[in-house]
C-alpha cells in the first residue's frame, strides 16, 4: 500500500519543531553512554587485575 502526501503532511504536523533543548539532551545521552562504556571497561580490568589474579 502506497501512502499518500496527505498522510506524511499529518504526521508532521503531529511533530511538530523540535524543543529547544533537544541537541543538549541528545549530547548528553551520548556521553552518558559513553562513559557507562569505560566504566564497564575500568570495573572489567580491576575485577581481572585484583580479583581473578
């Protein structure tokens, strides 16, 4: 089924512009995520250093 111009034309009205705050929220998610990584990297190694030795 092919979707019309008029549907896609609703859905952006629906969306609306973008808060303001959204870049910030989007960067600091990412950063969050990062560093979520290196502390499973960090925590990982300690265990293996002090721990399983």
């Amino acid at each position: 089924m092919v979707e019309g111009n008029d549907n896609n034309n609703a859905d952006e009205e629906l969306l609306g512009d973008p808060e303001p705050w959204e870049a910030w929220e989007s960067r600091l998610v990412g950063i969050c995520l990062l560093l979520a990584i290196a502390g499973l990297v960090v925590l990982g190694w300690l265990i293996n250093r002090f721990i399983l030795d």
